[in-house]
C-alpha cells in the first residue's frame, strides 16, 4: 500500500479523475513527444460521457493546444476492459504520420494507470511503503503495541508526512475561507447559486445545537463549491468529494480547539481509512459509483472525528465503518455532467453524517459484527454490479433526462 499522500493530492478542480488526471497524462505524453505536429485525444466511457461538464476537455487543451493542434475525439459508449475512465493519445508527424500511441486509465483521486501499475510516480513513490493494507491486521496491531493509527502512519511514512499533512491542512482551510466569502453564480447551464455564506451567515442566528449542524453544512458548501469552480482543492479522496473532511475537521477545530498537531494526526489516521479502500477496492465513481467518493470520505472524517474524541482503535474502525456503511449502493449520477447536482449536497451531509458516525461509536464499546473491511468489500462487488447508467456516465438516476453539457 502506498503513502496517504497519494489520497491528499493538491490541485484543481471540478473532477480529480476527469480533470486532474487527464491533464497529468497530457502532460506526461507532450513530454515524450515536444516534436509532434499534431495530436489526437480520445476520450471512452465515463471519461467521455461527462467530460464536457467536469472540464476534461479544457484540462488536456490547456497542456496541449498551446504548443500545437490538438483534436479532442468523444466514444461514450465504448469502455475499455481495464477502466471506464480511459483515454487515448495519439502522435503525429509533419506528414501527418502517427508516431505513437499510448492508452491511460484515469482510476480516480488524480492517479493514473497504465492497466498494472500506477504511473507518474518516480521509484520512490511508487514503492509500497505499508506492509498491512486490512484495517483488520492494523487494527490487531494497535491491540498488541498500545499504539493507534496516526502511529502505524508515522512508523511507515517518510520523515516529511507531517510536513506535507501541514500543507493539506492550509489549503482546506484556505478552501473553506474563500468558499464562505465567495457568492454569486457556478459555473455552467445549472445556473445554480453559491450557498455557503447564506448557510453560514444563518447558522450563526440559532442556537448551539442547531448552529453546530449548520456551520458544518456551511463549511462542505464552501469547499464543494469551491472545488466545482475551479479553485484549489485537496481530493479526499477525490475533488468530488473532497468538502467532507474539511468540513468536519474545520468545525471541531474551531468549536472544540483542538491544536495542529491533532489535528494533523487524525488527517493521518483518515488517509489510512481511505487508502486501504483504494488498496482493496476503488475510490472512484466511474468503477464504483459514489459510493466510492462521498462514502469513502464519510468514513475518513467519522475516523478522525473519532480519533479527536478520544475514541479506541475499535471505536475508530467502527465509526468509519458506519460511514462508509451506510453510503452502499449510492449512484454516480451527476446533473449535465457537472459536479454541482446532486455532488455538492451530498458533502453537506455526508459531513453531518460523520459526525454523527462519531457520535454513534463513541457511546459503544467498539464491539460491532460487520467489520469495515467487509464493508469495503461489498461496496467493490456492489459497483461492480450497478448498471454503468448510474456510474458517472451523466445518463441514469437523478441525471436522466438532463442534457449533458456540451
């Protein structure tokens, strides 16, 4: 299993694998190929269905079209075997002769694949740094040493995690900031109208109980919003979902002052959560549905929500498990192929519903029947049973009906 960095990627919105992704593959093949004089880009499955509303078109344009012509070429309907998420790059000559050809997968949270391995990554971070990927097996060891999560992430981390999780911490905060302050209308045919500081600015008129849900309604609004115009984001694990943590870790930190340093280190037991999901199963809602987005991410802000609270290893693992539990089965159908409906409600209340995973667990003794592995594992078999109509291909679920932005 390799490093939580590689579930904390710091980027750009709207989409982690039809924007970040594909603009990192671009990127990889002009760097192989700065002598073309032309290329093709082809877009299959999920990527093409809902590219033009999760801008992947702009996001490979971008790298390519300023340095020669680029040709963007649209297959909805055809899926590659590897990943539903999978695009073509093809090189040409000044005799208009094809050069080369290269086919990626984009699986989700920025990363990219070449069908056995994840590439981009130099030896370093490729390399698997963890030796247990089951929150079963690290759980047995949080049972044996005394210790918890943060400190199976710190003994197999490099020196510098907790450098690199101060910085993912700065920018969700600076993500919830800008968020708040920004109003006016998002980007695309939706014209839908920026909540968050109406969110924020209501909540602080009621009293404590209801103040609290509100504020962290406020904060995932800001971030999502933020993420589905454009602005700088952490995928957590995917940009689609990535308002849920921030969220959840913004409001306890303000409302509980808890310091940096935990703070940090229930982001680190969080990307723990989340990475062995990625390991065992996907985090991808084109492979999964959103399942593998907005519930991965309930189950990694009810981990570290846990963790400030004080919660055991075992009350950990099951507060996460309910996270992700009680996502099964959620469809990837976003309105025109935008990340905005029904994506940016759902991070409200997965955020909420973390909390309350939180809460749930922490009255318990840890002791549950339906462990979060097992979980994970039937969330893999149930995306892989949901029809692709309802797997980020903009057609089925609350999309139908919608014309795809194009």
């Amino acid at each position: 299993m390799k490093s939580i960095k590689e579930i904390y990627r710091i980027g750009n919105g709207p989409s982690s694998s039809h924007t970040m992704g594909p603009q990192k593959a671009a990127q990889i093949f002009l760097d192989r190929h700065p002598e073309a004089y032309k290329f093709v880009v082809t877009l299959y499955g999920s990527l093409a269905a809902t590219g033009k509303g999760h801008l992947t078109d702009t996001a490979i344009l971008d790298v390519l079209a300023p340095m020669v012509p680029t040709v963007i070429e649209w297959q909805p309907k055809v899926f590659l075997p590897f990943h539903p998420n999978a695009l073509r790059f093809d090189a040409y000559d000044k005799d208009d002769k094809q050069v080369d050809t290269w086919t990626v997968y984009s699986v989700g949270g920025g990363a990219l694949s070449d069908g056995t391995k994840i590439i981009g990554l130099d030896e370093k971070q490729n390399r698997d740094i963890y030796n247990m990927s089951k929150i079963s097996d690290i759980l047995e060891w949080c049972r044996k040493t005394g210790k918890t999560y943060w400190e199976y992430v710190e003994a197999c981390e490099d020196s510098d995690i907790w450098d690199y999780l101060r910085h993912v911490w700065q920018v969700m905060s600076a993500a919830v900031k800008r968020g708040l302050d920004n109003e006016g209308i998002l980007p695309g045919p939706l014209a839908l109208t920026r909540k968050a500081s109406s969110y924020y600015i209501k909540a602080k008129g009621y009293k404590d109980s209801l103040q609290s849900r509100g504020l962290v309604f406020s904060y995932a609004l800001a971030v999502s919003e933020e993420n589905a115009s454009g602005g700088e984001i952490v995928t957590a694990p995917t940009c689609g979902s990535s308002g849920v943590i921030p969220a959840v870790l913004y409001h306890v930190h303000k409302s509980h002052d808890f310091s940096e340093k935990r703070i940090l280190r229930s982001l680190a037991t969080a990307g723990l959560f989340g990475n062995t999901v990625k390991a065992n199963a996907s985090i991808s809602g084109a492979e999964v549905g959103c399942q593998g987005e907005i519930g991965v991410a309930c189950a990694m802000a009810a981990a570290a929500a846990c963790q400030l609270f004080g919660g055991s290893p075992a009350q950990i693992e099951y507060a996460a498990e309910m996270g992700l539990e009680h996502h099964l089965g959620m469809t990837c159908d976003p309105v025109c192929g935008l990340v905005q409906i029904p994506c940016i409600e759902r991070n409200a209340y997965a955020a909420a519903r973390a909390l309350d995973a939180n809460l749930y667990s922490n009255f318990t003794d840890g002791i549950h029947r339906v462990s979060f592995d097992r979980v994970v594992e039937v969330m893999k078999a149930t995306g892989h049973d949901i029809p692709s109509l309802y797997k980020e291909t903009g057609e089925g679920g609350l999309a139908k009906g919608h014309k795809l932005v194009i």
